[in-house]
C-alpha cells in the first residue's frame, strides 16, 4: 500500500487483469468506482456483481453493461454504468428530459473536451484514455433514425455548431448512446463529438490509412498493431498539462407533454480549474462519478441491478440531489425548456 | 542465378549490405546500374569504386555523391548519380540551359509523379520506395536565396500551380538540388514537387504527428521507429497496380545570354504505359538510367569521376543524344526559350 498525495487515500497496486486478485481485494470494499480503459471495465463490473459488491463505472466500455443487470438484481447489487460526462451526465439530463414528456421526439446529444484555444496540430488536447479517445473514432456508431436503431461510421453526420462563448465547432457521430439504445425508444436519436472545425478530417485521415487498425502488422521483424504505436504518439503530443481544457454538452430533446410539443434543453459548459490544476474534463467526469457513488454508498440510490443514469434522472428527488452536489462542485447546467421552434 | 522473364536476363539474389559479397559480385561487371533505396545508394557507389567498375546510380541517397569525385579519378572510373526522373532528367536540362546562358539568375524545378486521377486518402500512387518517398517529406531541404544556400522545411513554400492537361496542382519545396548546389551558382534556385491541392496538408500532419519520426518508440514490449511501421501502412494503401500515373516536370532556367534576359523552359508530361503495365515513374527514371548506362558502357561517356547529369547536359552531343534515344522510348520533352516576362 502506497499513500496517495497528502490526504487520507492510500492505494493499491493491482494488476487489475488478474480476475482471482481482483476478486480478493474488491472483497475487501463497500463500494468500487471503476476508472478504467474501456477494454478491462466490463470485466470490473461483473467481478463487483460476482464479490456482491456496489460498483460506479466511469470506462468507455465496448459491451453492453445492461446485459449484466440480471446478475447484479440476483446479488443485490447496485451497478451504475457510463457515469461520467457523456456517457454519464449526458444519460442523466436526457432521462430528466424523458421524464417531462408524454412522448419523446428526439434526442440528440453534443459533447466534446476541447483545448481553450486552438493548439496544432490536432487541435486537441489529451485529458482522458487515448486508447478510448482513439475508440471514439474508429468504433462503429449506433443511432436512431426513424424508431430504427442503425449503424454509421464514427465520424460522418458531420456538421458545423455554433456555441456561445466558445466560437464554431463542428460534431460528427461517435458511439454515445449505449444504454439510452435500450431504455429510450424515439424517432431520432444520436449523439456527436464537438471538435474545433478541420479536426474530424484528419483524424479520418489517420483512420483511412490505418493508424487505428487493431490487426498487427507485420513491421520488419516485429509485429504490432498500428493503433498501439498511433496511441503512443497521440499520447505523447497531445498530452499537455497545465494547457487548459474547456467541456461543452449540450443535451437537445423534444416530444410532446399533453398534446403539446415541448423542447427541454440543456447547456453545460465547464473551464480548467486553475487554481487546482484540475481539467474540466476530469470535473465533469469524476465529480459525477464521485456524487453518484456517494449517493450509491449512502443508500440514497437502492434498486438493485445496472440502473444506468438515464434512470436516475426520472428521479426528481435523485436528480435535484445529484444537481446541488455538482454545482457545489462549481459544475452549472442551464435548463431551458422552450416551444420546439425555439 | 535464376531467369527473370523470358528474356536473356538472369538474377542473382545478394545482401548488398554486406560489403565483402557485394565487392565479390561486382567485380564480374562492366558496369552497376544502382536502383537501390536511399539508405543504400553511397555504399553501392562506394562499391563501385574500389572496385573499379563504372556505375549508374538512381538512388536518393542522403549523402553527397561528389564527396567520391576523387576516388572515382583515381580509380578510372565513370559514376552517373541521381540518374533518375528529378534529381536525373531534371539535372541534365538544367545543365542543357546553363549552357546556354552567360549567366544564371534562377533555377527552378517543379516535378511530381501523380495518379491520372485523384485517389483517396491521399490522392497518390506509389510508384517507387516508399521509404524513399516518406524520406521526401522529412529531409531537410536545401534551396539557393540571394546567392546562398539556406534550409528549409520539407512541404513549406506552399503554392499553387497549373498545368495544362493536368489542372491545378500545389508545389512545395523538396531537396531535389542536391549535386546542383555545388556545381551551378545562381540568384535562387529551388526544387518543388508536385501533388494535388490538399495533399501536403495531409503529409504535413503524419510528420507533425511523430509518424515520420527514425528514433526508435518503445510501444508496449518492443521498440520500433514509427517511420517503419508508417511505410508499411503507407505502401499497403497506396500500391495500385494498374492504377494509372503521369509525371510532370517542369523545368525554368533564367538568366542572361549576350546581356540580354532569356528564359529556357523545359516541360515534360509522360503518361502509364497501359499496353505493357509501366507507369510513367519506371519509364522517366529507368528509360533515363537505362540511356545513360549505355552511352557509359558504349563509352560515349568518356569522363572519370563522379559526374552528374548537369555535367552531361552541358555537352550538346551528348545532350542531344539522350534526348533522341528518349524520344524513341516516347518521352517527349517541350524545349521552350522565352524573353523573360512570357
């Protein structure tokens, strides 16, 4: 055991790949928050169904985490998935938007981290996994188009936004709806990544050419997959502490209340915190994470089984709760409610 | 041995990395026609040399060919380098309009092997070594500016050009000069490649990503120089047998004849040769090599030394020679002298 900074936390080295280890030391807790790469999230879930133990999973993972919800009603454990910004926040403000509607129209999710300002040659900045980052745009994209749920090429739909204060971005698909796949039903649902304009064209680029293959090549006398060596790189030159990082979300959902059509609309943007060196990236993902697995621990979330966010946010006691304990944290959501031509 | 083709040529396989073998082999010859990647080029001339047999050499070796111009005296032997396409074709006319001048202001070479029609991703056929290719866009480039020899980045000086049959093309700069630099003196001299628009964009990115980078990158349990592994991408994606090429270039010599200003402008445009499957990159550069290994052979070049194109271009027996024993093979090249505002 190591002791983390200063405070009270102490860790744990873990080769988290080694399911008999795991299950030993998750025994130990009362509740796990999983932060891992999305490829050994899956596998943390069902050991904390498997040891009986509540789990908050923040990992961009590939399966569908609602396929072990029987598991974890059967071991009386809450596991909430997806819980950081989108997905997370993102799942949070459509279910209360949901929740407001007779009938639900669309939902269409825009979420991005950007730098503060434009920096070559990426015009981005490394503030999370980049081996999930690299997933975002090479993992195929399910969307809804006409109550049909498709599948489009991450990177397409791409299109210009304007978002005030920030300036024009563009958004194209990325792979975000996961569990609302499952427990939404609309005519037209998706969600995009928001990235300074030119972005998406590049990193097409790079996909095209296969710098995201997960195949390995053969390369003299070694053999690697390219999107291995592509991580590497990305991680070395995108990865700038200290270059401030800027989060923008917005969640856009119309239907009809009693007859009416109705649009709820919800904006959040978060800045670097400065002073304390903490991305805005990592304030949106792990003050989330860290609300909802207090509310997990103190009992204040209590159905058993995997409750994505979505279903929280049906809650108003939930939701309320969760919205005071983020804007403590500095983290404001505007909810805008309007006429749909608004 | 064995046969290659139909013909009355035959093959030796050989590790020209190992000196002793390769002096070996060579010695049973009149003369090497060299068409080996850069990286190999110097040591084949080197070769050649000690052993004391004539060599043609297409090779864009890093080093500077003249550095041997001694030995290859005192051995009594003829060395042809950079007998390609540009630096090769690009040199000899050059040469051709120095000659014609009592003193030079500008050089000015623009030269590009393209496919006939733009191809995603990045509108390019390989047509030779793509590590050689790769190594165009990284080396530094070395250009004449009032009189002096500066370097540049390689894909800077970006501009637009348009050529007729063609259409818009960009240009930027590339370390074509090489052996020019030190034997002719101008005002400016430069060498360009050719691309289409949007191209250099492209390269400029992979470079600035680190995807060119030669230094070793340690990715997970090994370690492999990104370089490498992007030419083996590169070449899966962009060798298109069958895939039709042209080649452009344009040569632009300025300066004055009797006090009077003249431009000599040199342009060839050479297309895939459908009929027998060579594209226009094989036929500028091997029918180019493959001329002038015969007059060394034929003993029509009589010189010692290392003695580049330009040299050759200065002869006009010579000159009109090469020109006429091209033609035969169908690349045709536009002689234009110019008053100097046309």
């Amino acid at each position: 055991m190591t002791t983390i900074g200063k405070s009270n936390i102490s860790g744990i080295r873990l080769d988290v790949s080694d399911r008999r280890k795991l299950t030993h030391t998750l025994k130990k807790f009362d509740l796990v928050v999983g932060a891992l790469p999305g490829r050994l999230g899956y596998r943390l879930v069902k050991t904390c169904i498997g040891v009986g133990v509540d789990g908050v999973d923040v990992s961009y993972m590939p399966e569908n985490p609602l396929t072990l919800h029987r598991d974890a009603v059967k071991a009386g454990v809450t596991i909430i998935p997806d819980c950081g910004l989108a997905p997370g926040l993102s799942n949070l403000l459509v279910g209360r938007a949901v929740s407001q509607l007779d009938e639900i129209e669309y939902v269409h999710i825009a979420v991005g981290g950007l730098p503060v300002k434009r920096t070559p040659p990426l015009d981005h900045v490394m503030t999370w996994c980049v081996e999930d980052f690299i997933d975002e745009y090479a993992r195929k994209v399910r969307i809804v188009e006409r109550g049909k749920v498709v599948e489009v090429e991450a990177l397409s739909g791409l299109e210009e936004v304007d978002l005030p204060g920030i300036g024009k971005l563009e958004a194209f698909y990325t792979d975000g709806l996961r569990t609302l796949l499952h427990t939404i039903r609309a005519e037209s649902m998706w969600e995009k990544t928001l990235r300074y304009p030119g972005h998406a064209k590049k990193m097409k680029l790079l996909k095209e050419l296969g710098f995201f293959d997960e195949k390995p090549l053969k390369v003299d006398d070694v053999r690697l997959p390219p999107r291995r060596l592509t991580a590497r790189l990305l991680d070395k030159k995108l990865r700038r502490p200290g270059l401030g990082d800027v989060v923008a979300l917005n969640v856009d959902v119309g239907g009809r209340r009693r007859g009416t059509k109705i649009r709820h609309f919800y904006r959040l943007i978060d800045r670097y915190d400065k002073e304390r060196g903490i991305t805005a990236m990592a304030r949106t993902t792990a003050y989330t994470a860290s609300v909802i697995a207090q509310l997990v621990a103190g009992k204040f979330v209590r159905e058993d089984g995997v409750i994505p966010l979505e279903k929280l946010g049906m809650k108003p006691m939930i939701f309320d709760r969760i919205m005071a304990e983020l804007e403590e944290r500095g983290i404001k959501i505007r909810q805008i409610s309007l006429p749909p031509n608004l």
